[in-house]
C-alpha cells in the first residue's frame, strides 16, 4: 500500500531504473564533476514577482536504454508528485525574454554531449521568466521557449510554492528510436516529471529513449557562464 504523499513507481519506470542510475553516472562523468546542492532558497517574490533564469538541454540516447514496452500506454502515466499545497491564490508565471547563447551555463555539457557517441543534444534554449504557484501547471510551449526540434513538442512550467520546482510535459516522436526499444518510427515517447530545484545545480529527467538536463539560476546576480 503507498503511504500518503508517495510515489507508486510504475512498471514503465522500474524498467529503467537501472539504465537512470548508468546514464546518469554517464552524464556526470561528461561534465566533470557535478556541483555541490546550493542550500540557497528561493528568493522571496518582490512585486513584480522574482524573475528566474531557465536552462535546459534536450537528448537522446544513440542506443537503446532500456527494453521494449507499450509506449503507446505511457502517455497516460505521470510521474508528477503533489508534495506541496496549492495556494488559494494561484497566480501564473509570465516568460521575460530568451537568454542570448553568450549567457548560456550549459553550452561546454552541450558540447561534451555532443562528442561522446552516447548522446546527442535534440534541442538547447534558456530564457527567463518568473513562476507560477504550485500545483497551477501553467507553464510555456517548447516553440515558445526556442526548443524547437522534429518531433518534439509540450510545455514547460516552473512552479513555486514552499520550495521551487521545474516541471514538463513533454512528447518526442523520434524518427528513428533506437532498435532495442521496440518502438517503430515517430513512435511518441512521454516524460511528465516535476522535481525540486536549487540554484547551480543540474537536474536530471530521464526516459529510455530521451532525456533532459535543466538548470535554474536567479536573473539577479547569478554566475558568469563557466563559473
């Protein structure tokens, strides 16, 4: 029986478990060491509400992580956990502005990526924008947000409530799906997770057949790319 508040792993994602703690180990070894949790809490909302810098990395895998599955059942699936209250008084995050490449953090684990054979970057955006309470879901397109790839499509939300989380919906009709998987061409694929994020730090969203890497930042006073 779950306890309240727990997450029922389903089958889909018992069966790449294994693959998630590999290909993870992967990724981290990519982009050298991964850095320390921040313990800086989210900034406290000022009138205008606080203004978040958003960066993430769409890839997929070159070879199968995982084994066949019903993916067609998947897309009904979520992994999204209801940790936190929703506020009585909801209000939704509004996009700022894209963030130039000059000011992207994630461009040399892009590129990293890029030459491993493993992995291959789908698509690369950052942006800013300020969050939307808890539990609302409102968040922005991929178009929107310039993550723009054939066969890749959802949305993207940031939401605060005690703590900030990064969250997506996301589908990718690939092309060609890595044999082992078991999926015919433009087969979508479906990763719905919403998880805590701390400053600096890289987090991961993993799926057998694609993946991705995000990173949130303050807009004021954040770090120079490479630091």
């Amino acid at each position: 029986m779950s306890r309240p508040g727990s997450i029922r792993m389903t089958h889909m994602e018992l069966s790449f478990v294994l693959w998630r703690t590999l290909s993870l180990a992967a990724i981290a070894l990519l982009g050298g060491m991964l850095p320390a949790a921040s313990q800086e809490p989210a900034a406290p909302a000022g009138p205008g509400g606080t203004v978040y810098n958003v960066e993430l990395i769409v890839f997929r895998a070159t070879t199968a992580q995982g084994g066949a599955e019903n993916w067609s059942a998947e897309a009904g699936e979520r992994s999204i956990a209801d940790e936190e209250s929703t506020s009585d008084s909801a209000q939704v995050g509004h996009f700022v502005a894209p963030l130039p490449p000059s000011a992207w953090q994630l461009t040399e684990l892009e590129n990293r990526l890029r030459a491993s054979a493993t992995y291959v970057p789908v698509a690369h955006a950052a942006w800013s924008q300020t969050a939307s309470s808890w539990g609302t879901r409102a968040g922005f397109s991929l178009q929107r947000l310039g993550l723009n790839a054939q066969g890749l499509s959802g949305t993207v939300f940031l939401e605060r409530g005690q703590f900030l989380h990064l969250g997506m919906s996301l589908t990718y009709a690939m092309p060609s799906p890595p044999p082992g998987l078991g999926a015919a061409p433009d087969t979508p694929f479906a990763l719905n997770q919403s998880r805590r994020v701390r400053f600096y730090e890289r987090t991961y969203y993993d799926h057998p057949a694609f993946g991705v890497i995000a990173l949130v930042t303050p807009a004021q006073g954040s770090r120079a790319p490479g630091r």
